[in-house]
C-alpha cells in the first residue's frame, strides 16, 4: 500500500487505528513504514517513535434498510435515525442504504458486510479502510450514485492512502472524514455541554479538557438558536459549525458514547450507544 502524501498526513495514532479496527491488514510495509499486530496490540513505525493504538475510527450499529447487501468497507448513504419500538433495545443508531447523490455529507463506511434486513457496524468518523474508486493521484473522495466513493479534487472524505493503482477498481484505500465538518450531518463531537454554556474559552465540559479546535455540541442553551456543534477557540467565542443532524459524543462524564439527534429546529434529544469499533 502506497502512502498517498510524503509529509505526515496520516499519524502513527491514525494509522493504528484503521490497522487495528480493520483486522486485515497484518503486515504492511512502504515508504518507511512498517506495521505489524499482534494479541498485545498493533504498533507503528514511521519517521518518529513508536505509538499504540487506544483510539479506533468510531462506528455505530446501523440497520441496512435497502434491499441489496452492503459489503465490507463499503460507502452507504444514511437516511434516517430509528426511534421507535423494539429497534431501540438493540441501539441501532442509524439506517443505511446503498449511496444516492442526495448522501452527500451524510454517509458512513461499513465496517464488516451487512445483509439487507441486518444491522451490523458503520463507521461515521475519523480513518478507516474504504473501497474506492480511481483513488490514484486524487486527494479527496465524494459520493456517487451508482458508483459508490469517488476520488475527486474535493470532497468530503481526504484520501490518506492508496492501494496498488494498477489494481482493478473500487481499490482498498484509507480514508479520513468527515473532511471539512461543516458538510457533513452525521458527525463526531469530543464533548457535549450539561446546561447553559458562555460559548468562550477552554474550561473542561462535562468532566473533558478542550483545547483550541475541539468540537463541542451546545444543546442546553436558554437560547435555543445557540445550540449546535461549535469549535473552540483559545480566546473569543466559540465559532458556530452548524446543527448536524446526529452528533455522536466520544468523551464525558454524563454524555459519553451518547447519539444526540436534531430533534426540531435548534433542539437535540440524547439517546442510544455509540459502539466503538
């Protein structure tokens, strides 16, 4: 596998962990970098020490709601969140289907082959293994109908490594998304606030250290317009992203592994596990 920059685009925390949530790749070498797992964990080296993987690309449980089966690392557009009857008890976040052009900003990469009817893992944020189609000399990827994950010159997902390019397409890739956060509306927050918030400065949120560029999701302001997914900045307000329709909180004291949905406008209901994979 080629790597796709000769800079650090992919860090050695990145890359261990679609190493290490994918289970397939078990020794790879290229360009200075060697990989290698075992029952103790998987390990890097590049051009700097050796890391450990403690962080894999965050996935949920996802119900394929086409009517055609979903292959592993496959691009799969979502529709809508489930909310109702027994599908709860089983935490099934999100429904997904085969990729529409109208999934744009709001799509995931199945971790493992899901049947139609089934549910099964669905990666919404951070690097992970992805087919893709005529990755080669292309930066970014975008959805496609019909043709499943595109590389383009922009797009949503950023392309942090390739396969062979002589290879037959879709190819074996490894992706970031979502790429850019303003697009996206299914997304990943670090936090997410437990009452009314000032919107400035990096005092820790629900029991989280924030620094400058976290993303943090305001949902208990008095202020219903000001609820939304924000960054943080060292000083000043804090800058507004956008209301994404699902945001899943990683970190917390009270939120943690939480899905909150857009309930109605400017508001978000928590509910539901975030599986991580």
């Amino acid at each position: 596998m080629a790597r796709k920059y000769a800079g650090s685009s992919l860090s050695a925390r990145e890359f261990n962990a679609v190493v290490a949530s994918s289970g397939r790749l078990d020794n790879i070498s290229g360009q200075g970098v060697k990989v290698s797992s075992s029952a103790a964990g998987v390990s890097v080296a590049v051009s700097r020490p050796k890391a450990i993987c403690t962080e894999p690309a965050i996935a949920v449980l996802a119900l394929n709601d086409d009517t055609v089966d979903l292959s592993a690392y496959a691009p799969c557009g979502i529709t809508v969140h489930v909310q109702e009857g027994d599908e709860v008890e089983y935490r099934r976040a999100l429904k997904v289907r085969v990729p529409l052009a109208a999934d744009e900003g709001r799509w995931g990469i199945t971790a493992e082959p899901i049947a139609a009817g089934a549910v099964g893992r669905v990666y919404i944020s951070g690097a992970c293994l992805a087919m893709v189609t005529d990755p080669d000399e292309k930066d970014f990827a975008e959805i496609s109908e019909g043709a499943g994950l595109i590389g383009a010159d922009t797009g949503s997902a950023q392309i942090l490594w390739e396969g062979n390019p002589a290879s037959a397409d879709p190819q074996l890739a490894i992706i970031r998304f979502p790429f850019g956060g303003a697009a996206a509306d299914v997304v990943a927050a670090k936090c997410a606030t437990t009452a009314n918030h000032g919107l400035t400065g990096t005092a820790s949120v629900d029991g989280v250290t924030i620094a400058a560029g976290s993303h943090v999701l305001v949902w208990k302001q008095s202020t219903a317009s000001q609820n939304g997914l924000y960054s943080v900045t060292a000083s000043g307000t804090w800058v507004k992203i956008g209301q994404p329709s699902v945001v899943f909180v990683l970190q917390g004291t009270a939120n943690k592994l939480l899905t909150f949905l857009l309930n109605s406008a400017n508001t978000y209901k928590a509910g539901y596990g975030v599986y991580a994979a």
